[in-house]
C-alpha cells in the first residue's frame, strides 16, 4: 500500500490517539479520589465515520480508503 504523507499523518494520529485511550484504564493518582477501571474502546462505527471524514477531506485516495475500511471491517467487534 503506498500511503501520501496526509494518509501517513491521519493512520499516525488515529494510532496514536488509541494508544492514549488504551492508556486512560491505567492511569491512577495517589491525590484522585476517582479511578478508572477500563480503556476507551472505538467502535468500528466510529472508525468508520472517522474513516469517511478523513476521505472526505481528500486526506486519501479511494484505494486507501476501500484498503483500511476493510482492516476495520474485518476485525472483531
């Protein structure tokens, strides 16, 4: 798959971005009264939508867009 650079900065950023969700369920301070049991998880609904936007905004081409909408498509809910 060859990516553009704004293809490679979007797949980063939503990369990115679930790790720091996965990241929320472990973060715990000593001062917080509050604890947070488990991580943010996206629904492929989401990333769809997420997808789309960024399709929209010519950030991909249509290959691009059919490739990783099947990676999304085809992992479990």
């Amino acid at each position: 798959m060859t990516m553009t650079k704004n293809s490679q900065r979007i797949a980063f950023a939503i990369a990115f971005s679930a790790c720091l969700a996965s990241l929320a369920g472990c973060v715990s301070s000593s001062t917080s009264r509050v604890t947070v049991q488990e991580g943010v998880k996206f629904s492929k609904g989401r990333e769809l939508d997420d997808l789309v936007r960024a399709y929209d905004a010519h950030a991909m081409t249509r290959s691009e867009y059919e490739e990783l909408r099947q990676v999304i498509m085809k992992r479990p809910n």
